[in-house]
C-alpha cells in the first residue's frame, strides 16, 4: 500500500517538474522573438565607386579576298599550253597560259610590209621635195634678174618675157608646195602602218596570258586545246581562262546593326578572333557603305586583314568586337540599387547613423551590372541594393555590405559564331 503511495507522489512531481519546464521555455522564446523584432531589419548595401563601362558590339564578319578577277584572253585562239591550277600561287607578270593564233602572224608580217612601203613613200616624197625647191630657187632667182635688168634700163627686156618668168616662178613654188604636201601625206601614212604594225604586235603579245596580280588560282575553267574567245567585250559573255583572287590581302566584311551604326568611324579599333584558326588579334575600320542593306537593316564595315602566309582562306567566319561606347573613372552603382529607367532615378543611401534616405539620381550609360551616375551620389556612399520602396525616410537598418566590381563591359549580341567567347590561344 506504501509502494502505491510513494509511486503516485513521484508521479505527480515529474508532472509539475514538466509543467514548469514549459512555462520557462515559452517565457524565454517570447523575450527571444521581442528582442529580435526590436533589432533594426538587414539590408545588403553596397558602396558607390570609380570605374569603367563599356558597351560591346559582337557581330560575325566574313573574310573575303580583297581583289577577285576573271582573267580573259584578249584575242581568240586555242589553248596551247595551261601553267596552272587550282589552289596556285602566281605572281604579278607571270605567264599563266600561252594561246596559238596563226592569223596574228601572217597579220603582223603584212603590217611589216605596210610599214616599210610607207618609209619608201616617205624617201620619195622627200626627193620630190628636194627636187621643187631647186626648180623654185632657179626660177624665182632667174625671174630676180631680169626685174632687175629692166630696172636699170628701161625697154631692155620685153614685157612678155618678164610676164613668163613671174609665171614660171609662181607655178615652180606651187609645186614645190603640193611637194610638202606629198610628204607630210606619206608620213602620216607611215605613223598609221607604225601604229597598226604596233596594234597587231600587242595583241600577238597577249597569246601569252599573264596574271595582273599576286593571287591564288580559285577556278580553272579552259583545258589544253580549248578555244578562247576573246573577251574585250562584255556582250559575247567570253569564258575566262581562270579565275584568281587577291588572298594575301583580306576584307573581313563586319554587318552593323542599324542602331549601332552612329558609333562606327574610320579609324576604330576591332578585336577579331578566328575561332578556326584560335587566333586573336585587333585591327582597324578602313571603311564602311554608309549604306544600309534594306533586307537586314545593317550596314557593312570593312578591315583590312594582311595574310602573308595563306592561313586565313577566304569565305572563313570571325568574331569581331566593336567598343560602341566606354566611360572611364565615372561613379558607378549595382542596376539593382535603382528604381527607375533612362536618365533618372531614386536610390536609398545609408546616413552615417545607418538610416535609410531616398535620393534622385542622374544616370548615364548602363552595363550588364552596373550604372553611370552623373550626379546625386558621391564615391564611398553607401546604397541599398533591392526594391527602395519597402523603407521609409530615416528608417533604421542593418547594412551587410556586398563586394561589387567597379568595372563593367556590356556585350551586345549582333550574331557571332563562338557565343561562348572563348579567348585561347592568339597570335
């Protein structure tokens, strides 16, 4: 019966020992939930700072040859030897094919002849000449002396006889003057054999082909044994013998979006990368249209790209980089600290005494992550990151500072073909 008694006791006392436990427990937990809604809530802040911002341009371009020509005969005849094929290198001057014209031959032998029949007219002419005058001088002289004769004595000579040595006189120096004529006739006949002579040996000069410039054979379009037709004119749509391109020398073509176009001038440095290649190097806008393709609202910018060694083939992508627009050492704040858009907006900026202050700001360019701040702040001042509208003027708070970056590149997406802009490597 004792047994039973003292079980109950202890019983109830483990009873009210958890009772009392609980009341403590729930006391302590609401003094714990006052003094937590009595500290002043966390905000994460970070600090206003000097830096750079930049605005990037990544757009595809295109390497091109920098001159691609067909190469033509000049005058028609069959191939009868062909020095070279695709994929050759030749230089200016050099012969690429030589062509068989018989007909030039026997052409260029008649303009021989023409041109020593012309110097035979030319020596005759002169003899002619030659002969005139004396005849003239003669009779111009003997004419002279028989004015003279009846000058000093009157009736001397008779008026018929001085009448027919004016006549002779006058008729000898006529033909002496249709002698000159002959002769300037006859050499302007020979400058004219000269000149076809010439003309003939030109064109029996360009049965051998030869490259106007340094370049790489592209295409080959004739055989040994194909006939040419000439191609001096562009309505018979003559067949070329090759086609050869400038490929030492290249146009990377860059499209520029329509609303990046005011920012492209001449003289702007490009950083390329040649992802075939894994190469990286920066060259400089030597001109651009200043026309836009209807079809793609873009505008093409050319560089000009040396290739010595053949390593970039033309038709080849790049990636090209255009600085649209750079800001150095300006103040610069985290997007996310302000509320607003375009040239203005308000920020929350922790007094010294941790109390929060809205406060407008003028904004200038923006980044990916960051914002030019052209007045309203000052560098070290402390803004509030997140949505200002849920403080109030002067409301107490906790700042947890958050280390942000001072600097900022924005890369504006105009189609390139490495998105992951992978930068090894280089050259």
């Amino acid at each position: 019966m004792k047994t039973r008694r003292f079980a109950a006791f202890f019983c109830n006392l483990s009873i009210i020992c958890v009772v009392i436990v609980c009341l403590a427990g729930c006391r302590g937990g609401a003094d714990s939930k006052k003094n937590v809604q009595q500290q002043p809530p966390s905000v994460a802040v970070a600090l206003v700072q000097r830096g750079n911002i930049s605005h990037v341009l990544s757009v595809a371009g295109q390497f091109q040859a920098y001159q691609v020509v067909d190469v033509h005969a000049k005058v028609s005849g069959y191939v009868r030897h062909i020095y070279v094929d695709i994929g050759d290198r030749v230089h200016q001057g050099q012969t690429l094919a030589t062509l068989e014209v018989p007909e030039l031959n026997a052409q260029y032998r008649s303009t021989q002849s023409e041109a020593l029949r012309s110097q035979d007219a030319i020596s005759a002419a002169q003899h002619e000449v030659s002969r005139a005058r004396s005849l003239h001088i003669a009779l111009q002289a003997n004419y002279d002396r028989l004015v003279e004769a009846s000058a000093q004595r009157p009736g001397l000579i008779a008026a018929q006889e001085l009448d027919d040595a004016r006549s002779q006189a006058e008729a000898s120096q006529e033909q002496m003057k249709a002698a000159i004529a002959e002769l300037s006739a006859a050499e302007q006949g020979a400058n004219a054999a000269a000149a076809d002579q010439q003309r003939v040996g030109a064109l029996q000069a360009y049965t051998n082909i030869t490259a106007p410039l340094d370049g790489v054979v592209v295409w080959r379009y004739a055989d040994t044994g194909v006939l040419i037709q000439e191609g001096t004119n562009s309505e018979t749509q003559a067949m070329p013998l090759i086609k050869l391109a400038q490929s030492d020398l290249l146009r990377l073509r860059v499209p520029v979006p329509e609303d990046a176009v005011r920012y492209i001038h001449v003289g702007d440095t490009m950083q390329i990368r040649v992802d075939a290649l894994d190469w990286n190097f920066s060259r400089k806008v030597v001109r651009f249209t200043r026309n836009l393709e209807l079809s793609t609202r873009t505008m093409e910018a050319e560089v000009d790209v040396p290739n010595p060694t053949l390593a970039i083939t033309p038709g080849m992508y790049a990636n090209a980089y255009v600085q649209l627009a750079n800001r150095e050492k300006v103040l610069t704040i985290p997007i996310v600290a302000v509320q607003g858009v375009n040239t203005t907006g308000v920020v929350l900026v922790l007094d010294p005494n941790n109390k929060v202050e809205h406060r407008s700001v003028q904004l200038g360019i923006r980044g990916s992550t960051l914002v030019e701040v052209t007045s309203g702040l000052q560098a070290g001042d402390r803004v509030v990151l997140g949505n200002a509208s849920r403080f109030n003027d002067m409301e107490q708070v906790t700042p947890q500072l958050q280390p942000e970056p001072a600097n900022d590149i924005m890369h504006e997406e105009g189609g390139v073909t490495d998105p992951q802009e992978s930068h090894g490597g280089g050259k």
